[in-house]
C-alpha cells in the first residue's frame, strides 16, 4: 500500500492562511509548479534555499508514492527591470554591457543554475519549459483575455484591465491586499504611463527599435509581459486547475497575483488548489539579493573566499543549515551559524556510519515504531524538517548508547531503524551520501596499494605474483597500464 494512504499530510496553503490536508485532484498524482530563475546571473545562496525548500516538497511527494510532475519553468524574456512593467529587459540588458547574444546570457545562466542546484542534490523537475519556447501559447491567452473584456490594447501594447477584474473577482484574494486602498493611495498616472490605471499590469509590450528579444503578435512586434508565462505553462503542462503552486514569498505579490487574475479569466476557475510560499535566506538581516548585491554565490562559499566566511563550508553542510529551519520561517545567514549546523551534520553522518557495526539483542530497550512514526509526523506537518532533524537526533542519541551498550535493539528493529533513518536522511531531506562517495576514494585508495604491492613483486623479480594481481584485478573489471610515468589504472 502506498505510504500516502496511511500518512496524512498537511499544507499549509497561503491562500487560506490555514493548514489543510492534502487531497489531490487526481488520486496518487501530484501536478506540482514552482515559479523557476530569471536566467540573468549567478544563483545565489538566497535563490538556492527557494529552490531547495520546493526540493524537499518534491522528495517527500514522492516518498509518499504520490506520481509528481513538477514543473518548474525558465525566465529567458519579458522580466523587465522593475515590477511595474518599466525598464530593460533584464536578460537583454545583461546582453548588451557584455555584447553578447541575450540567448548567450540565457545558456550561460540556466548551465549555473542546474549545476549549482545539483551540486545541492536537488532532484531535477519533471519539465522545465521556458518562456521563449511559449510565446504562442502567451499570445492566445492574451486574445481570450482580451476577449473577455479584461484587457486592452493601446498604441501595439495590452494590459490587464485589474479594476474592472476586481469588480467581479478579488484582485488581491492571495496577499490580502486590497485593491480600494491601493487606488486611494496611488499617485495618479503622470501622463507618461500608457495605461488606464497604475494596478494595470502588462500581458504584452510593444518592442521599441533598440529591444533585441521580440516576437510579432497581433498587437505589435513585442515580447509578452513577465507574469503571462506561468499562466500559459502551468495551464499547458498541468491543467486548468491543479494540486500545488510554490514559489519565493516575493513572488506573491505582484506575480501570482497577477497570475491568477489571467488564469481565472481565461479559464473560468482559481488555478491552484494550495499556494505554497517559501521564505528568504537574509544576510545581516537583510533579503538576499541580486540587485542590492547583500548576497552569497555558491562558490564562495565552497571556496571561503568571502571575509564574512570563517572557512569553506560543503554543501552538505549548507544543506543541512538550510533544513534546519522551516520553510516558511525567515532564516539568516551566518558563518557562526553554519560552523554549528557543521558539528551537527557530521554527528549525525558518524552515527549513520556505526549502525552496520551495531550488536543485537532479544529485546529493543526503545520503541523504533514509535519513533518512526514521529519523523513521519514531523513531514507530514507542512514538511516539518526542523522537527524532523530533532527527531532524527534523537536517533543519534539511541545509536550512540547501542554502540556503548547501554542500550539493546533486535535485528528487526535494526534493520527498520536503519532504513528509516537512511529514507529520511538521504531521501526526503537529500542530504549527499557522503560514505557513498568516499566508496571512491577508498576503491582508489586500495588499487594503489595493489599497484604498490605488484610493483615491489617486480622489483623482485616474483612475475608470478605481479600476474596474479593484474589478472585478478582485471576479472574485477580494473585495467592496470604501465607507463612513463608509472602505472595508472582504468575501472570499466
Ligand atoms: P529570481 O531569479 O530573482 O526570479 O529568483 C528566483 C527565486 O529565488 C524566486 O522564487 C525568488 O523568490 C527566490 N529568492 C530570491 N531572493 C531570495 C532570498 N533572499 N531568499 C530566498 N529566496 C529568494
Ligand atoms: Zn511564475
């Protein structure tokens, strides 16, 4: 029977500001979609924590045996430089102070963000489509909506029509803001905006002469306006209405706002059932970010090279640091902070690593069951990790008296105490298996000493022996290869 028919998770949906159970739409399938990077520069540690915390989300589904597709899109157009549909395009910009092609910037930038959040363990999603590969899709949405008398169209540009949406639907129902008072409060445009109302967001932009990344359209030659993608892939690859919707919390507002505002106009329904919202990594208290440049790359971290770094730090060690705190949760970056999560990560990485060697007994001296179902509670409460680590600390604890012999365990609860552990430390929380790639280094470790050892026997002219080891390592599928430089090895 699958584990989600016995465990009953729980989200908590930022729509409703509640935790609520989790119900598919489809039974045992998950539609999952995560709003996914500007490809315009380096990732730093702030975006890796949002991409993370989804990660996790990701992982547990799947330990549950729900089927997830996770969706998780690319923004390589339209994400101008400030929210209010003003300024270059991000990507174009970077393109043009560095004199490149903007799909230069896109490939260099998308090839570092799959190799920094691999390098992190997360698990790639099931499809990750982009925004240029969607224009289609973006421009027939746009006509629906347009249509449906919920946007405009002025001088080869359209916008989203958001007070006459809101007189019969909540612009606002998923940050709470309230569309009355952002009207008082708002200055009156000054004349140089096109649109009818300052709330008014983008669908498409008409392309001026110097606007490399442009696309023809009924409207004009342009590029669509930043918040369209998601509507139009989400909708593409999931459907009209599916199970969950993440995303950073910045994102909140305008983006998903404006995202459901097109989805539920084109396609009559609120898109998402549960609105997940991931919280930000801070540096000195403050939001990690691209532009203010209060921000940590990846490689510094692996490098120490950066005076707030005490030393270089894995990105186990990272990892751990992150899922220590609730998703939800602001957590702040420190050097103090991760020389602790460091201790506890390897106490818990050396307790792993005693449980083959652990004795056992007639009798279990703690209930392995009941603790199981404790890391289960932790996860099944909104993806609960920093319960979940305490609970799997209070493992560390029974394993370090099993190794003292102060505690007792029977072989079946050994082996369930071992697997457990192992599924919540390596696959729902995907910390990197170290021994496992130690394997390696010690495999390297033991031909060398064997090419030490054949090397000697030559020396002594014993070629029965120096055979012996080529031979039989050569049935174990290693190839030695005596050269110049002296003998390498190859394993096939
Ligand atoms: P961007 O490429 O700027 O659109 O950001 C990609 C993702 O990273 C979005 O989901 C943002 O919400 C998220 N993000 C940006 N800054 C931070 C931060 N300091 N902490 C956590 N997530 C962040
Ligand atoms: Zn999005």
């Amino acid at each position: 029977m699958e584990l989600y028919k016995e465990q009953q998770l729980k989200i908590y949906n930022s729509l409703s500001k509640k935790k609520e159970e989790f119900t598919p739409i489809v039974e045992g399938n998950v539609g999952m979609y995560v709003c996914g990077p500007t490809v315009y520069s380096n990732v730093h540690l702030g975006n890796v924590r949002t991409f993370m915390s989804f990660d996790l989300v990701f992982r547990y589904l799947k330990h549950l045996g729900f089927k997830v597709r996770y969706v998780r899109n690319i923004t390589d157009a339209g994400h101008l430089e400030n929210d209010a549909d003003e300024g270059e395009d991000r990507i174009a910009k970077k393109a043009r102070l560095e004199q490149i092609e903007p799909m230069e910037v896109v490939q260099r930038y998308t090839v570092d963000f799959h190799t920094t959040l691999q390098k992190f363990n997360n698990i790639p999603p099931s499809i990750e489509p982009t925004a240029t590969g969607h224009i289609v899709e973006q421009i027939e949405i746009i006509k629906e909506i347009i249509d449906k008398g919920m946007a405009y169209e002025i001088n080869g540009s359209v916008y989203f029509d958001v007070i006459k949406y809101n007189e019969t639907e909540h612009y606002g129902i998923l940050s709470g803001r309230n569309i009355e008072d952002s009207i008082h409060n708002t200055r009156a445009l000054d004349g140089q905006s096109e649109k009818k109302n300052p709330q008014d967001f983008a669908l498409w932009k008409k392309a001026d002469k110097h606007h490399i990344m442009r696309w023809p359209s009924p409207w004009s030659d342009g590029f669509p306006g930043w918040h369209l993608e998601c509507s139009a892939m989400s909708t593409k690859y999931l459907g009209k209405q599916f199970d969950i919707h993440g995303g950073g919390m910045d994102l909140k507002f305008p983006h998903h706002e404006c995202e459901i505002a097109q989805s539920k106009t084109t396609n009559g329904v609120h898109p998402v059932n549960y609105w997940m919202h991931a919280n930000m990594l801070t540096l000195n208290g403050q939001k990690m970010a691209k532009s203010t440049g209060n921000n940590i790359l990846p490689e510094e971290i692996f490098s120490g090279d950066n005076t707030i770094l005490s030393k270089p730090f894995t990105a186990g060690v990272v990892r751990f640091f992150m899922l220590q705190a609730n998703y939800r949760s602001i957590l702040d970056f420190s050097s103090v902070a991760l020389e602790a999560s460091e201790k506890g990560h390897s106490k818990l990485m050396e307790a792993i690593s005693f449980l083959p060697g652990i004795a056992v007994s007639k009798e279990s001296s703690f209930d392995v069951k009941a603790w199981k179902q404790k890391c289960y509670n932790a996860m099944n409460d909104d993806f609960n990790s920093p319960i979940l680590i305490a609970q799997l600390f209070d493992a560390v604890k029974q394993v370090n008296l099993l190794k003292d012999n102060k505690a007792t365990i029977t072989a079946a609860d050994l082996a369930l105490f071992t697997t457990t552990i192992n599924a919540f430390v390596f696959d729902v929380l995907g910390l990197p298996n170290e021994s496992e790639n130690n394997h390696s280094d010690k495999l390297e470790g033991v031909v060398t000493l064997l090419i030490k050892l054949r090397k000697e026997a030559r020396d002594n002219k014993d070629w029965a022996l120096s055979d012996q080891i080529r031979n039989e390592l050569v049935e174990l599928g290693i190839q030695l290869k005596d050269g110049k430089e002296g003998t390498s090895f190859t394993v096939s």
